[in-house]
C-alpha cells in the first residue's frame, strides 16, 4: 500500500543526518547553517519531496507573516492596482496576503470572521467598512486592524483628502471659466462619494456657482457611459462634468465622443484616482492622482510599527490623510496642461 503520509522536517532531518532543529534553520535562510550543511539538507529535501508548512511555523513563532486584505470593488479600475501595490510591498517585508472580497454594498464583518481564522497577523481593510463591535474583537484576538481609503475616529486609518481633491478640480473649471457645471456622483452613502461630492459643490458654491446636473452612478465604466448616453440623447446643456472616479469619467468620455462632441472643446471631462489608463493618449484625462505608494506605504509602516509594539492597543487611533495631485491634461485643456 503506498504512504501517502506527508513528508515531515523529521524524515529530512534523518536523511540529511542532521538535527530537526538544523532543518528548520535552513528554510527559514538562517546564516549560521554551513554552506555544505545547507546543501544536505537542501538534497535530502529534493529527494523525499518535502515542502515546508511555513503556516504551522509561523504559528509556533505566534506569527503567520499572513496579512488579511478584505477589499471590496476588486474589479474596479482602481483597486487591482492597489492589491498589487500591496503584495509587491508585502513581500520585501516577508509576508504574504491573504485576499477576502466583500460586495460593493457590503461591510467588512461579512468576512472577519472567516479571516481571523487564519491567525492572520494583521488585518487591512480597503473601500469597505468595519464595526465597531469587530474592531473590538480583533483588539480582543490581538490582531491590529487598519483602514484604507477610509477613514474612522476608532481605526488606524490613511487616506487620500477626497474632500480638498473635490475642491481642486472646482477651482480648475473655475479658471477654465467653465459656467453650465455637471457632476456624475458615485455610490450613495459612500464615505469617498460624500467627501468629493461635498468638496466639490462647496467650493463651487464659495465661488458664487451651482452644478446644474447632478446624476448617480457606482464608480464603473458602465455607469458613467450610461448616463452619459441619456444626457447626451436628451440634449443636456454642459461645457464641464466632475465625475467620482476616472472609470465614470473615461465612460462618459466615449459616450460623449460616439454622440458626436469633441472633448474639451465642446465639454471637459474630469476624474478621480489617477488610474493608469488615465493617462492614455486616447483619453488624457484631468484627474486628482491618489498617492497609491505612499498609501500603501504608510499603512504598513503602521502595522509594523503596531505588531512591534506590545501595548499598541492602548494608543489611540490615528487618521491620516493624504493630498491628491491635480493632473490637468488634455481632456479639460485651456492653456497650458501635462499629459
């Protein structure tokens, strides 16, 4: 009958003719193990197919160099690059993530639960929201917890200033003297969308204007081609539209262009987040870059510092907020603009 036991640091240990103790400081790159001594135990791990339970040493150090990252709106345009951003930052310092999705109308507690099953060493949580009463018991599992892209009086949390970005691109169409103003809206309710929403109208209003048209849409392409189409097809008078997000933005942008108008000569179209495809030559699009390295950066300087620091949970929360860039590009040119 064939052994379908696992192979064990043990049986390598025996084969290589060295201690359990040898094995386990070779995988984990310890210095002190002789060249040769490496390469033994190296052999002998080829031969007996051994692969190393990095989780169940991980537990036995109590660490799991497992980092939760419970995202929401993974297929937008925005988030896949910040996943990447943190897997590649996550790896220069020894950790992995750990992926949980939550729907776009979800909170985050949806999947805690699940998440902190894996004895995840801390937990980031991005375009969604958590309780309080899950906050607490993360604290309780000794599992540091850290918004991203959000912000919370009672969560570390970092963040690009939605409200001062929002304010920019108004005083931008107010230089441009753009007058017949639209806004395209994201999601109802979301932090992000009420922070640029209120910082754009504001200063629209501090500069004795209105925006004549405001429509919802969710963030995605597709909503922003859609009403694009219906504004279009209604004949609705703008020279500028401000949407939430570049994905609306470069939607509403080839809605406009399919109805026959010339961007920005006959409307200026501008988003947010700074999403690579922004800056293609089809689109050049003004946008509010998010600081997406420092940001991820910065959350997890936080969370280093929190998992080195024994009474992290005794320090009060802290929210940081970022200032987005203003790129002005060909989509709302008049005079001088970057591409």
């Amino acid at each position: 009958m064939a052994d379908n036991r696992r192979t064990t640091s043990i049986d390598v240990a025996k084969e290589a003719g060295v201690s359990q103790s040898t094995v386990s400081r070779t995988f984990a790159g310890d210095t002190r193990v002789k060249p040769q001594t490496r390469e033994r135990v190296l052999a002998a791990a080829a031969k007996l197919n051994y692969v190393p339970n990095f989780i169940a040493r991980g537990l036995s150090a109590q660490t799991t160099n497992l980092v939760g990252l419970v995202m929401a709106d993974v297929a937008s345009m925005f988030y896949p690059y910040v996943l990447q951003e943190f897997i590649k930052a996550l790896q220069k310092r020894g950790k992995h993530a750990l992926v949980f999705n939550v729907r776009s109308d979800g909170n985050a507690d949806d999947v805690l639960q699940e998440t902190l099953q894996y004895q995840v060493d801390a937990l980031i949580i991005a375009a969604t929201t958590v309780s309080d009463e899950m906050v607490e018991e993360c604290a309780r599992m000794d599992t540091p917890v850290f918004l991203f892209n959000r912000t919370s009086p009672n969560v570390n949390s970092i963040c690009v200033d939605n409200y001062q970005g929002g304010r920019q691109i108004a005083d931008l169409f107010v230089r441009n003297e753009y007058e017949k103003i639209g806004f395209l809206a994201g999601i109802e309710g979301t932090q992000t969308n009420e922070q640029r929403q209120s910082g754009f109208l504001g200063r629209l209003e501090e500069h004795g204007l209105d925006a004549t048209h405001l429509e919802r849409g969710d963030y995605t392409y597709a909503s922003g081609y859609q009403i694009g189409q219906k504004l279009f097809a209604s004949q609705v008078d703008l020279d500028a539209v401000f949407c939430a997000s570049d994905a609306m933005a470069i939607g509403f942008m080839d809605a406009a262009r399919e109805a026959g108008f010339v961007i920005p000569q006959d409307i200026a179209v501008a988003g947010f987040d700074g999403v690579p495809v922004s800056e293609w030559a089809a689109n050049g699009l003004t946008t509010i870059q998010q600081p997406m390295q420092a940001l991820v950066q910065g959350t997890l300087d936080w969370m280093d510092k929190s998992l080195a620091n024994n009474n992290w949970k005794e320090l009060p929360p802290r929210v940081k907020l970022l200032p987005g860039e203003l790129k002005h590009r060909r989509s709302t040119a008049v005079g001088e603009f970057v591409i």
